[in-house]
C-alpha cells in the first residue's frame, strides 16, 4: 500500500492465500441456499475477523450471507449516501476447489509460467498478454491442479482490507459502509436469498471483476427460449401414414439459426442465439435456446426470430406444431445505472488516484448486480487484478490486490467529498 495511508495489519496478499485455501465450491441443482455445506467455513471466519476489525453489526443469515456496518466518521456523516461492497465467498463448479495450494511467484521476470503439479498446464505470454505489464509484480497462481479462487476470494480479501485500512487510518472520512458477503453467485441463484432492504446500502459494488481498472455498469439483457415439436408417437411396424417424427423438425429448426448469430462468431457488443440442450423424442421434441443482447430491441427482434423460424418449420412440416416459450434470466444494469451516473465517474476517480488507467466494457454475461440494480441496488462491477477465472490457469497478484484495495479506500473517500452530491 503506498502513501498516504498507514499499511493495513495484515496484508491483503497474506488475507487472499490463506481465504484461497479454504475449500467453498457451490455446486448446480441443488434445493437449499448455501448449496453446499463448507460456503459456511469461510463465513463464519470473515463474521469472526470482522469482529476482530472492530465493526461491531455483522451478521450471518439462514442462507449463508455474510452483512456488516461501518459508521460513518465525515462530519455530516448522516447525510451522506450509504455504499455498499458485495463479493461472493463460492467459487465455481466447473473445476476443483479442494485442497487449494497457491504459488507466488516473486518479481515475475516475464516468460510462460508452468505450474509445478501438472507441467501441462502453462500461462502463456501469447495467451495472455497482460503477463507483459506483471513485469517485477509478484504473480499468484495455483499448483496446476484446481483453480485458485480469485474468483471471488480476491473482492472478499480487497473488502476486507479496505476495512482494516481504515481502521488503522482514522483520518480517512467516509459515509456509512455496508459490506456484503455472498453464497452460490457462481450457480446464479444465491442472490434471490440476499436481503437489500437488510443490507441498507443507496448504492453498492460488487467487486468481482477482471483488469486492473475494468469498471462495468453493462450486461447483456439474457431471456431463454424453449421450443417444443409436438408430433406423432405409432408403432414403426404400423407407422405408415400415421408417425409424425417431431426430431425432423427439431433438426429442421435447428438448422434455420443464422451461422453469424452464434456465441462461436460473435464477440464485443454483439449478441447471439444459442441453442444449447434438447431432448429428441418422436411424440415430442424440445430445444432450449439462450438469447443475448445488450439492447433491448435487439433481444426482441431475436425473440420475433426465433418464432418467425418456428413458423417456417411448422409450414414445412404438416402434422408438427411448434410452441416457443420465452422467459426473462435478467436485463442489462444499464436500463438503470444510466441514471446514476455517479457511480461510473466515482469509480473512474478512485481508480485514478490508485494510479490506474479505468475503462469500461460491457460484459458478456451477468453479475450479481445485474439483479441488485433491478431490485433497487444500483451496483456497477468494478475490478480485482484476476485473470483466467473458473480454471486452472487462473491468477492474480500482488499489485492486482493492492491497487483494488487502494482503489475502494479512495472511492469511500471520494463518496464522503462529493457529499449528499453524491446521491
Ligand atoms: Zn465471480
């Protein structure tokens, strides 16, 4: 941490491997909030070291949340906006989570890095060229055989160290601080659980992003189709003139989704169809289809196209009827956060006095945010240095930590300068 603020007690380097080695994968379909036991192991551990920071309201809920106060200490403090900082304690089903064992690499030189338990798996500077501005840093990976983490224990240990920086800097003025942690994020259920109405934030974060300086207010609006082909089920040795085969128009259907509209050829701010599991039966088929867009004109006009083509099939089908059943996943957080503008330019700012270059681009997917916002959370995704998230080759570092932690001490400050402004 540089000046001028007096370093935190314990590093936020020491704060993430040993967060990191705490086994707390979530895992899909399962019927209760945490979906998996051991999220419970590191939140009742950060209920414990935040008592130990000195904040006196933590709480943890029946679904595995973790919610904490810190007054404000700016004069009028009162009158200023409450900010919150939401990061989620799982990390993702898609690889192992369970004996963690991270490796620093100290004043990284440049070149591939091979992690030492499994010589396969390689951090390439041609696949990762950001590895080319971790010149001297001290760089964070697994041994090669789970994924790190970073995803999310690098929001949690930046949050956490925020905490204790202000706690070993009085002098720093900021308005109230909720912080939030979270369970299941990466099962894209948990946040239904999470109570904002107690969390009592105006206006929050979720610090759970990518690139130093990466501040996001965009996400796809995401809707989900289901296309069903009813046809005709008969015995195949008494099927003539009677057997109507649903799977022809199923794969009919399939194949009337335009090549440049797919997740395999699109990227930036364009979106896609995505036909992506079925069931093939003779009575009945059915196709589930995910539809992206950042706009929402663009999501209808894909919504139109997949009942247009739903349409064609069934005209060329005689027999088969095609119904296609659209639902809402989540809209694109910038409906709303177009209206506070103020998040975006505070972000901005303290990424600035963190000595950082922020931008912005939109995300491809959603955030817990995305939710929030829509719920009456205003919660833009700011950065945390991590790299390679749900994988093996996932990795962070010490500069990655520190200058999101420095960033979130000034965007507090920021709040409390800007005053009821800032609201
Ligand atoms: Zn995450």
């Amino acid at each position: 941490m540089s000046a001028p603020f007096t370093p935190p007690a314990e590093s936020v380097v020491d704060r993430f491997l040993r967060y990191v080695r705490i086994d707390t994968q979530s895992q899909e379909d399962q019927t209760t909030t945490p979906s998996t036991a051991k999220q419970w192991t590191l939140a009742k551990l950060l209920v414990e070291e935040l008592k130990q920071l000195g904040v006196s309201d933590v709480r943890l809920s029946d679904y595995c949340m973790v919610y904490a106060t810190i007054p404000a200490n700016a004069p009028g403090g009162a009158s200023l906006p409450v900010i919150g900082f939401i990061a989620h304690v799982d990390t993702s089903p898609a690889v192992s989570g369970a004996g963690v064992s991270p490796v620093v690499h100290r004043n990284y030189r440049g070149g591939d890095i091979v992690l030492p338990e499994d010589p396969t798996q390689v951090i390439t500077v041609a696949q990762h060229p950001v590895l080319n501005d971790l010149i001297g840093d001290d760089i964070i990976t697994t041994d090669g055989t789970t994924l790190l983490g970073s995803d999310d224990k690098s929001g949690v240990a930046t949050i956490m160290t925020m905490i204790d920086v202000l706690r070993q800097n009085p002098h720093i003025e900021h308005g109230t601080i909720a912080v939030g942690f979270t369970a299941d994020e990466e099962i894209g259920v948990g946040i239904d659980k999470f109570d904002v109405k107690a969390f009592g934030a105006d206006f929050a974060y979720t610090v759970d992003g990518g690139t130093l300086g990466e501040v996001s207010d965009e996400t796809w609006s995401a809707r989900m189709a289901t296309v069903t082909f009813h046809g005709k089920s008969a015995h195949p040795g008494t099927a003539k003139g009677v057997m109507v085969n649903s799977i022809y128009a199923l794969a009919d259907y399939v194949s009337r989704m335009p090549k440049d509209m797919l997740p395999e050829t699109t990227e930036g701010r364009v979106g896609f169809v995505h036909p992506y599991s079925g069931v093939a039966d003779v009575q009945e088929s059915s196709i589930r289809i995910l539809l992206r867009d950042f706009e929402l004109t663009g999501l209808d006009a894909k919504e139109r196209l997949l009942r247009d083509l739903a349409s064609a099939t069934e005209q060329a089908f005689g027999g088969v009827t095609v119904t296609v059943d659209v639902k809402e996943n989540y809209k694109n957080m910038r409906e709303v956060l177009k209206d506070h503008p103020q998040l975006m330019e505070n972000a901005f700012e303290a990424a600035r006095r963190a000595g950082l270059e922020p931008f912005t681009t939109p995300i491809r997917g959603g955030t817990d945010g995305s939710k929030l916002t829509f719920r009456g959370l205003p919660c833009p995704n700011i950065f945390t240095g991590g790299h390679e998230f749900h994988s093996k080759l996932e990795f962070n570092s010490r500069r990655g930590l520190e200058k999101t932690t420095e960033t979130l001490v000034h965007l507090v400050q920021i709040f409390a300068e800007r005053g009821e402004g800032a609201r």
